[in-house]
C-alpha cells in the first residue's frame, strides 16, 4: 500500500530535478537589438538581479566584424552566458573572437565560464586583480548561490581575465578599429569602455544607467562624474550602457546619472560637514525626485551611506597638511 506514496515521492523528486536542469540549461531567449552597422546589444530587465528575472538585469553587447565577434559584457549566470552565445549566433556564424569585461561586478561576468568552454579569450583593466585575488570575489560567489540558485551554483566558478590591460588600449579587427578606454577608478576601480570608431558606438558599462537608480555603494563618485564628461567627450552617436536602453541622446541621457550622484554628493557631503550623523542626514533628505526609479528601494540606502563615507574620506583629505 505504501507504494504509490513512495513513487509519487520519486517523481515528485525527479520532476525537481528536471525543473533545475531546465533552469539551469537556460530557456530564456535574448533578442539581439541592432545599434549601428556591425554593433548589436541584449537589455536586461530594469531593477536588480534576482530569482524572478533569472539574474537577467544587466546589458551585454558584440561587435560583428568581417573576421570575427568581440563581445562586450558577459551578463550575470553562466545560462545567461549561453543564451548570450545563442543569440549573436542568430547573427553571425563568425568565431567569437573575446570578451572584454567592462567591469568585475557578477551580473556583467559570471556568464564568462560559457565563453571559456567554448575557448574565448577574456580581456578586462589590471585594476580588476584586486578584486579578484581577494575575499571579496568567492564571498559574492556565496551570496549569488543563496540568491540566484539555480542560476547561480556549486558549479558556477570565477573566471579571471586571459589579458590584464593597462591604461587606453586599441586594437583592429577585421576593418574596424576598437578604443578600449580606462575611465576607472569610478563605477569600480577598473572600469573601462569600449568604442567602434568606424560607428561611433560606445559600450560604456555601468558607469551609465538608463531609466533605474545606479549602484553607487563605496564608488569614487568624484571621479565617477569625471567619466561621465570624458564619455560625452567620445561624442557617440549611440551609447550603449549597462542597465537600460541604448541611448542616442547621449548628452540627455547621461543626465540622471549625473543628477544622481550631485545629488548624492550634495545631500551627503553638507551632513558631514555639518557633523550630521548619518541617519538622521539620510532621514531629513528628500528624496522624491528620484525614489520613484527603479532600483531606488534596494540600492538608495547603500548609495546614501557608501557616499557619507565617500565624502568624509575627501574632508579628511582636504585638511590634511601638504608635505610635499
């Protein structure tokens, strides 16, 4: 009699089981959108990571040239990584040639294992070392793992760079001319962009974000602003950035990043100047111009208190005596 019960069970278990290999396999299906001649990009969702949108929040992009593929980005699971495969692969049976990381944060390269097992190069800034050769990398692979599982897993692995950069990079490949661009420490201290010269398009990774609240935390927001002008500078006729739309109004776009982190840097720096302490500064602040965002609940708290940090390490600074 109790064999019914024990092969429901059985099934019960092994239709889990199947559910996770399918997740896991990655049914999600990116639709490449086409910029400019030879550029095309997959958009995340709006928001952060997480189970719902199966880690698929971030943007990636490839160049199509006529001797082969540079990806930009690798999005944030290793089945986002495939499904990425798949997609330039509705485009071109060209060989992916390497991907250049704009930035080591997991939802742009934990997709990175899938170009490996098919033997793609990896490039990204030298600065992306410390990162990675500290506890910082395996405690953010744990976290992912609790929050993205089974996206995220016991077999998703850190995949480091096959060739550190150093500085402003360029490179040919088949008839195009690419401008690998160091604007960190920003963003994250290796933050880099890449851009086709032939069509003006700029793949400028997180240090802009369209339509949401940018992840600021403990970033160089000084310097951050900075690489928001040495962006438009670039003059693109489209910008592709890290969460969002593509742009092709850069110089309008770019604003609610750069009106973010004024902000951020106004409200925060007169707290501490004022001796504020910090929750009281972040709860005397009015926020409503941008707390209807999205990403605003999940990330303006983290921005707020990383930038009173940010902003009592620049006070400090200013007033230390000059012993040159």
């Amino acid at each position: 009699m109790m064999r019914p019960v024990f092969w429901c069970m059985a099934l019960c278990s092994s239709c889990l089981v199947l559910a996770v290999q399918a997740a896991t396999t990655g049914d999600m299906t990116l639709v490449p959108v086409k910029v400019s001649a030879h550029a095309y990009y997959v958009e995340g969702e709006l928001g952060l990571a997480s189970g719902a949108n199966q880690g698929f929040n971030s943007n990636a992009g490839f160049v199509v040239t006529d001797d082969g593929i540079v990806v930009v980005d690798a999005l944030g699971t290793p089945a986002l990584g495939r499904a990425l495969i798949d997609a330039i692969r509705k485009v071109s049976s060209k060989p992916i040639k390497r991907v250049i990381v704009t930035h080591y944060h997991a939802d742009h390269f934990y997709g990175l294992q899938s170009f490996k097992e098919i033997g793609v190069e990896v490039w990204a800034h030298q600065e992306a070392r410390e990162y990675l050769e500290n506890a910082e990398a395996p405690r953010r692979l744990a976290q992912r793992r609790a929050d993205l599982f089974p996206w995220v897993d016991e077999s998703t692995r850190i995949v480091p760079p096959d060739a550190y950069l150093q500085g402003d990079t360029e490179f040919t490949l088949g008839g195009l001319h690419f401008d690998v661009v160091y604007l960190g420490p920003a963003h994250s201290p290796e933050d880099i962009a890449v851009v086709v010269r032939e069509d003006r398009v700029v793949f400028a990774g997180d240090i802009i974000v369209a339509g949401r609240i940018p992840f600021v935390g403990d970033a160089d927001s000084k310097r951050w602003l900075a690489a928001i002008d040495r962006l438009l500078a670039l003059k693109p006729m489209m910008l592709v950035v890290g969460h969002g739309k593509a742009s092709v109004d850069p110089v309008k776009d770019l604003q609610v990043t750069k009106e973010y982190l004024v902000y951020l840097r106004s409200a925060m720096g007169k707290a501490v100047a004022d001796f504020v302490p910090f929750d009281e500064a972040f709860g005397a602040t009015d926020w409503s111009r941008f707390s209807k965002l999205p990403a605003f609940g999940a990330a303006n708290h983290i921005n707020a208190y990383g930038t009173y940090l940010t902003m009592e390490r620049e006070s400090l600074q200013s007033t230390q005596p000059n012993t040159d």
